[in-house]
C-alpha cells in the first residue's frame, strides 16, 4: 500500500466511524430516528403494554387447558417481540406483556378476542344463505368487498352450518406454493385427528355443492376460499394471499382461534421498565468505561496493531448500535449478553492476529510479511471458532423460545461484525499504518518462544479438580433440594410468585419504589422483589415470591402503615411461571440440537471426531461449573440465567477452537520422533497468551457491568465472570488433555 492510499484508507476509516457514531447519537433526522435512544428496549429494559384476560364461562378452566393456552398465545404474541412473555395470573385469568409499544388498543385490535375461530359452510341443509357478500368499510375508512352473517353463531352452532371450530386446526403457517402460473403466497392449515375427519366431511360438502367455506373470527368473515377438492388427510392450503404478510396474519390469527378456552379483555396499561433508567444509564456508563479499559490493555499490550485493534473495536461497537436499529431488534439484558459475548470474540480474533504476528517476526520475517502471513495464519481459527458459535446462535434462532431468540440475534449480529472488523477494518489499518512509516518491529512486538508448559502430564490433577468441584456442585444442590425442595435458587420467572399492585396516593418513581419500598417486602416475603410502574397511574405492581396468607396480610398492614394506602387499592394474585415448561423444553431442545451441529462442523473441519468430543465435554464441564457457583453461592436463578449459560458456551466452544486449531497445525509438522504430548503442550503453550488476555479482556467488560450495575444486572454478571474465568481454565488445562485421551484410547486403524 502506497502512501498516498494509505492516507485515504484512514481517512474513509475514521469519516465511517464519526458518520456512524453520529447516527447513533443524533439520528438521520432531527426527531433522532436511526440513534441510540431509538432501539427497541425489552421489558426489563423499557415496559411495554400488559394486557390481562379472563377465561370466559362459571365453570373454573382445567390447569392443562390453561397451559394449553398460554403455549399457543406466547406463539402468538412474539410475532410482535420476540422477548414479549405470557404467564397466568390467578385461577382464570393470563397475562400479556408486549415490550417496546405503548399503544394498548392498538395490540388488542390486532390480537382480537382469543378462542371465536370457526369454519362456517356457505348454507344450511335447506340451502339457506349462512353468510353473504356484501360492501364493507374497511378499519381504514374504504370500502371493498366483505362477507357479513346472515345468522347468529348459536343458530349456525345449533343447525350444524358449523362443525370445524379453532380447537380442530393443529398448525397453521404462511409459506408460498409452486403453481402452474408461478408461486403465490398461501396459508397452510394442518387438523388434529379429530379435526381431520371433520373437515374431510365438510370440504365434502362445500365441494359437491360447489361453496365455499367461511373462516370467522372474533366478530368478522376474516376469509371465504373456494373448496376445489376434498381434504381427506387434515391437510389444506388457503391461497392466492394478496402478500406474505396478509398470508402470516392469517396464520396468525387461525393460530390464536385455535385456544382450547375463550378469552376476554379485563384490563390493559402500560408497564415501566423492571430494571429501570438508572439500570440502562450504569449498564451504558459500565459499557463505555469497559470498552475504555479494554481498548488501553491492547495498546499497551500490542503497540501499533494493539491501536489498530481499539479502532476496530469502536466502528464494531458503532455498528452494532446502528444495526440493533437497522434490523428492529429488541434488546434486553440477554441480548446484552450477547453483544458482550460478540465483542469478546472481537478482541479474541485480533489478538490471534497478533500473535501470530509476533511469531512470525520472532523468525525473521519482515513487518510487512509478518502482517500478511499473520493474517492468512489466524484466518482458520478465526473461522472456525467464530462458524462453530454461529451455527449455536442460529439453531437457537429458529428452534429457541422468545427470549433466547433475543440473545440469538444480537449474538449473531456481534458475530457476523466482529469479523468484518478484524478481517478487514483491522487488517486494513495495519498496513496504512506501516506504508505511513510505522515500520519498526519494535512497534509490533516481536515474540519469544515460551518455554513448553507439561500440561497434558498434569491432567490427572486437572481432571480431579474438576470432577471434585462439579460433584460439590451436585452434592450443594442436592442438600437444597431436601432442605427446601428447590436445588437452585429460582426466581419468580422459573416459579411464579405473587403480584401484588398497589395504588399509592401519589405517583411512585420506580427508583423510589426500589430504595424505599423493596427492602420493606423483601424483609416480609424473604426474596427479592421485581418491580413495575403503571403509566398515567398512581399503581405499582410488586411480583415476589409465593406470599401465605399472613405475609399478604403483613404485606398489606406495611403498606397501609408505612405509605397511608387505602386497603381497599391493594390486591394480590397469584402467577404462573414467566418460563413456562414448553419454553424450558425448548431451550433444552435448542441447545442440544446446536451442540450436534457444532460438532458436525467440528468432525468436517477437523477431519477428527475426537476433537468435537473434547471440545463437547470442555463445553459441559464450563456450564456444570457455573451451575455449582449457581447453587453454592445461592445466586438467583431468573431468566437471565439461559442467557448467561447460553454466553459460556459460545465462549467455550470458541475458545476451544482456538488450541484445536493450532494442534491440528503442527501435527501437520510433526516428525516421527515427535511426541504427540509434546505437540500438545506446545501447542497450549504458544496459545495460552490468546487464551489469557482474551479472557482477561472480556472479564473487564463483565467486571465492569458488575461494579456498576444494579443487583439484577450483578446476578447476571457474576456468575458470568465465573463462566469466563472457567472457560479459560478448561481451553488450558482440558481441552488438549482431553483429545491426547481419546487420541490414545481410541485409535483409528490407519493411525495404528
């Protein structure tokens, strides 16, 4: 690179991060669209709408008919976030809390009145006109064509014009067809068994008389398609759709129809944030300051490439606040795990670039070639480890629940950039940097052979240890479980609680409410308290623990005594669960599927199952630590707590890759006379640098958030630093030791 070009590649470098950071703080226009204060924020971050329905009929709904529904909702309602959460309130009544809007009618316009889904045929056995085509208005105030009833439901329900209803469809999903005209937009229905035989009758029905069938709900003739066969097998397809869109609300809306219970409004507002302002202002104060901190450790560390590295970082992080807007992702304290998770792998990727830099100019090469073959060397571990999390965070994309969906997206997003700036902003600043005039080594750092550390010889201490604080961990829970029948310390998320809403006699801050109403109920119900205002309102709601009758009754004497509250605005309800068993089964489910496909990737790449198990069981040991630091330390378990496992395997498995990678290398070095131990101790050896400060770069960040942070933020960030600390130790002292194991124990024929 010639000076002058050098020059520019600076300038666009720097002109793109002042552009980029500008937008994030002031926006594209001067209402601030496009900048920071416009991202959508999740619940705990922001509020949102929480709507609460009851279940319609005397009689009390059945506990799976209860579940049933609020599986199906939950559905439902992360078409609008995916970390929007549906929980049951009571004996008879389900909660929904939508994050980032404020418009309740609205979310109820949409979401309609759950369970009035029926399939209704064009007439009656006497051939009477069940519905008609008629001129409409449209919600928009234009007028078009529509289908108004002729009759009422009862009487269409009494004479049998109605034998499909919502609970016969099992799925339904917008998807596209392949046509003799082309593909157009389509909804594809699936029936329960029950549902099948029913529609086969009716589909017969509409098909010998040449009708059509009807799709009602909540009040309206939502779709009138034409029969053209009869469906035998409960599948069916509803097409042409005008749109996609149109396709998934339809989906969407037969989805909902599809409850098992039929619901009502009983009351919406708009809910404050659970953490609060002062939780977003420290967790921004915690990031920059980190950031800070970080960038420093990699000047002073790494001279030159250690500067090129912390511009990167700042167009990393300026990016992804732009992107994070770009691609309307809502952001929690998950998808803040991820973001964490995803600059830790930055720092990593440039500092595998600069070691081997370092190496390369310890054997003789010149600045310039030791920058391009330093580059070209860390580029296999840099792919790996990074496609390795990628295919996590994907497969958790799609299979995962709402809120592991969350961290997914800002994981990957973190991925994909962290790349980019490594690859290529990073790389691109060196050699500018060096046709400027940066050309001594002593700018660089040259590095040092370091003396071979007996790792593998060791592994039998390493192994004990390990197995020793795992079953500690095992040995601790299992003493919880006898003595209070949880072997974890569960948060109202996993457990569901009490809610109690009160109605002050003025407007209560959240910020109040934690200082000095908080520790007042956590002395009464002997946990931690979570938190919501009400907008426009004078109520907070307090989730706790369960709550007995005397606590309830002491809770409410505390706040008559203590705040002047009349007793009669004081109500209490029973929870659910916020992470419900479909959800915990899905994780599990995502989780496991993503660790076959990383160790898929691993057998291809590697050309060696081995390496895949290894990096498997280092991945499993990392997590069985952290939740023995879960158990003995009493840390709550709350729904950051998938979030937080979720970082420690992506961090693992990464970190991982990194020492595989190098061993894979220089075996393909090794003599006959070399010894495969002594390829493994070499090969720890030269990477223990990367594995050091990358950990140590990353436990900054989390320290940091720590230090700063509000209690919810520090039961995240804990026993995070614990995972990083862990996984460190497990890429050092495991990984390599355990793959010489299996390389010994299980030898391939042609290696025989």
């Amino acid at each position: 690179m010639k000076k002058n070009k050098a020059i520019v590649v600076l300038l666009c470098i720097l002109l793109v991060l002042i552009g980029v950071t500008y937008v994030d703080v002031f926006g594209v226009n001067p209402e601030g669209e496009g900048s920071m204060s416009d991202i959508n924020l999740g619940l705990d971050l922001a509020g949102g709408v929480s709507i609460t329905y009851q279940v319609v009929g005397d009689e009390e709904p059945s506990a799976t008919d209860m579940s049933d529904t609020i599986a199906k909702l939950q559905k439902r309602v992360e078409n609008y976030s995916t970390e929007a959460i549906v929980y049951q309130e009571g004996t008879d009544r389900i909660n929904i809390e939508i994050p980032g809007v404020s418009d309740a009618n609205a979310i109820l316009q949409e979401l309609g009145r759950p369970g009035t889904l029926y399939f209704i045929a064009q007439t009656d056995d006497q051939g009477n006109q069940n519905y008609s085509q008629q001129t409409v208005q449209n919600p928009d105030g234009t007028y078009g064509v529509g289908y108004v009833l002729n009759k009422t439901i009862d009487e269409l329900l009494e004479d049998g014009s109605i034998q499909v209803q919502g609970t016969d469809v099992k799925e339904a999903s917008a998807g596209s067809l392949q046509t003799n005209m082309g593909s157009e937009f389509a909804v594809s229905l699936t029936m329960t068994d029950e549902g099948a035989k029913k529609f086969a009758e009716v589909t017969q029905r509409a098909f010998d008389k040449n009708e059509s069938l009807a799709i009602y709900y909540d009040g309206n003739i939502i779709s009138a398609p034409g029969v053209n066969a009869v469906i035998t097998d409960g599948s069916a397809q509803i097409s042409p759709m005008e749109s996609y869109e149109r396709a998934e609300n339809l989906a969407s809306t037969i989805r909902i129809g599809g409850l098992k219970l039929e619901l009502e409004e009983l009351h919406s507002k708009v809910v404050g944030a659970q953490l609060g302002v002062e939780a977003i202002d420290t967790s921004l104060k915690a990031g920059a300051i980190g950031l800070a901190l970080v960038i420093i450790f990699m000047i002073a560390v790494y001279l030159i490439p250690g500067l090129a590295s912390g511009i990167a970082l700042l167009c990393y992080v300026a990016l992804v606040i732009l992107l994070l807007n770009g691609f309307d992702m809502t952001l929690t304290l998950s998808g803040v795990a991820g973001i964490i998770l995803s600059i830790g792998m930055a720092v990593d990727a440039n500092v595998i670039i600069f070691a081997r830099i370092r190496e390369e100019l310890a054997s003789g090469k010149t600045v310039r070639n030791a920058i391009k073959i330093g580059f070209d060397k860390a580029l296999s571990a840099i792919i790996d480890g990074n496609i390795t999390t990628l295919i996590a965070a994907g497969v958790l994309l799609l299979l995962g629940p709402g809120t592991v969906k969350g961290f997914a997206q800002t994981l990957a997003l973190g991925i994909v950039l962290s790349m980019f700036t490594a690859l290529v902003v990073t790389r691109y600043l060196l050699y500018a940097f060096y046709a400027l005039g940066l050309k001594s080594e002593k700018l660089y750092g040259v590095g040092k052979e370091p003396r071979t550390l007996a790792i593998v010889s060791r592994k039998g201490i390493f192994f004990g240890v390990s197995l020793a604080v795992i079953a500690a961990g095992f040995v601790v829970m299992g003493v919880h479980k006898a003595s209070s029948g949880d072997a974890l310390n569960y948060s109202l998320e996993f457990k569901g609680g009490t809610a109690t809403t009160v109605t002050f006699s003025q407007a209560m801050t959240l910020e109040q409410a934690n200082a000095d109403v908080a520790p007042l109920i956590e002395e009464i119900a002997g946990s931690a308290v979570q938190i919501q205002t009400v907008q426009d309102s004078n109520e907070v709601i307090f989730k706790t623990s369960s709550l007995d009758v005397e606590q309830r009754e002491a809770l409410n004497e505390m706040f008559v005594d203590k705040f002047g509250v009349d007793e009669k605005l004081i109500t209490s309800e029973t929870i659910s669960s916020v992470i419900s068993s479909e959800m915990k089964s899905d994780t599990v489910i995502a989780v496991v599927v993503a660790i076959i496909f990383m160790l898929l990737y691993i057998r291809i790449r590697f050309k060696d199952l081995r390496f895949g198990l290894s990096s498997i069981i280092a991945l499993l040991h990392d997590v069985l630590v952290v939740l023995a630091f879960y158990a003995v330390a009493r840390v709550s378990v709350s729904n950051t707590f998938v979030a937080c496992m979720l970082t420690i395997v992506g961090y693992s498995i990464n970190a991982t890759i990194v020492i595989f990678d190098r061993i894979r290398e220089n075996m393909a070095t090794m003599s006959h006379k070399d010894d495969l131990k002594d390829i493994v101790d070499k090969s720890v050896t030269q990477t223990m640098s990367r594995s050091i400060f990358t950990s140590l770069t990353t436990f900054i960040m989390v320290a940091v958030l720590y230090v700063l942070g509000v209690t919810s933020i520090r039961d995240f960030a804990l026993p995070l630093m614990v995972g990083i600390v862990c996984g460190a130790y497990s890429s050092i002292c495991l990984a390599g030791s355990l793959w010489y194991v299996f390389r010994q124990k299980f030898v391939p024929k042609k290696e025989k």
